[in-house]
C-alpha cells in the first residue's frame, strides 16, 4: 500500500507541472497545419483579385452615372479622341494606347467635361493600369437615337467598361452601356463576355 501511495504522489506531482516538450511540438505541428490549410482555402492572390475587380466595378458605374447626368444637362455625349482610357489616349482607332499613361488624359473632352462640370472630382482609374487593366471610353454617333450635338456630331450612346481579372464568364468585362448595338434589353452595368457585348 505504501509502494502505491508513493507511486500515486510521484504521479500526480508530474503531472502538475505543466505540458511535456513532445506534447507542446504536437499542438504546434497541428495549429501549423490547420493554419496552412486555412491560408490555403482563402488564396489570397485569388481575393485581391476580386476586391481590384469589385473596384472596377465601383469606378466604372460611377462614370456611367457620371455620363448619364452630363447628358441629362447637355443632352449630348462627351466626344472622344479615338482612344480614351484610363492609360491616356491614343489618336488610333483602338486601344490600348502604344506606351501607358498612368492616367486619364486631362486634356480629353471626356475627362474636361465631367470633371470641370463637377460630376466627378477626377475620373477613377483601374487599381492595376496597365496595357490588359484599364478604363476604356467609347461614346457611339449613332443617328438612330435623333439627337445632335451643337457641332452635328451625335453622341446620343456610349460604352464604359473594363477588364476584369476573376471574371464569371470568359473574357469578361464589366461595362456600362446604353448602345444599340448591344440591345436595349442589355443596356445598363453588368459583366459581359467579351469587350463590346
């Protein structure tokens, strides 16, 4: 009985001091895992992705909203010069412009006309920027709407959108438009496959 008593003590006297070395190494080992498996479910590359493409979105229907107030009050569309985007403009008839611009260009009738007017502080620019990321502009001179401008120039419609890096279709775009070209049952802001649809 004194051999189980002594036994029992010295038992419980080891057991009181605290967590073993291994068993320490075996909680860590297992919170590195689960911390790995974690990082792993969330791929943050993936999520940037989606926030830069939530950005796109944002800034893209701001314009648009932008737009559609500048014709409310002059009952045209800003003119374009071939190639407004977000990268600068080129006097070509596509874009992207040959060497980027980490801009707007300031001197497009786009960009005078909504932020001098006041409908944007500045005209927002893609969260990337570069030759496959970027803001493109493209006002339509369709007759079939019926409005001219003061110089018989037409801009009665336009197209706004940009690329996005996750999109749920392939080759997607978000854009806002209100073209014939497209339908009017397509008109308004929404993720589209491909650049003018």
């Amino acid at each position: 009985m004194t051999s189980f008593l002594y036994f029992s003590k010295n038992f419980s006297l080891k057991r009181n001091r605290g967590f073993t070395l291994i068993e320490l190494l075996v909680v860590i080992a297992v919170i590195g895992v689960l911390a790995t498996i974690v990082a792993l479910g969330l791929d943050p590359l993936t999520q940037l992705k989606k926030a830069r493409d939530m950005q796109r979105k944002k800034d893209i229907t701001s314009i648009a909203k932008a737009l559609d107030n500048y014709y409310a009050v002059m009952q045209n569309y800003p003119v374009e010069n071939y190639c407004d985007s977000s990268i600068g403009t080129y006097g070509a008839a596509d874009c992207p412009v040959p060497i980027p611009q980490p801009d707007w260009n300031s001197t497009s009738p786009l960009h005078k006309n909504l932020v001098s007017i006041g409908e944007l502080k500045d005209l927002p620019i893609d969260p990337v920027n570069n030759n496959t990321y970027y803001y493109l502009y493209e006002p339509d001179s369709n007759t079939q709407n019926g409005c001219v401008s003061a110089d018989n120039v037409t801009y009665c419609a336009y197209w706004i959108g940009g690329k996005l890096e996750k999109p749920t279709l392939s080759n997607g775009y978000f854009r806002c438009t209100n073209k014939i070209s497209v339908g009017q049952s397509n008109w308004g802001c929404k993720e589209v496959s491909g650049r003018w649809n």
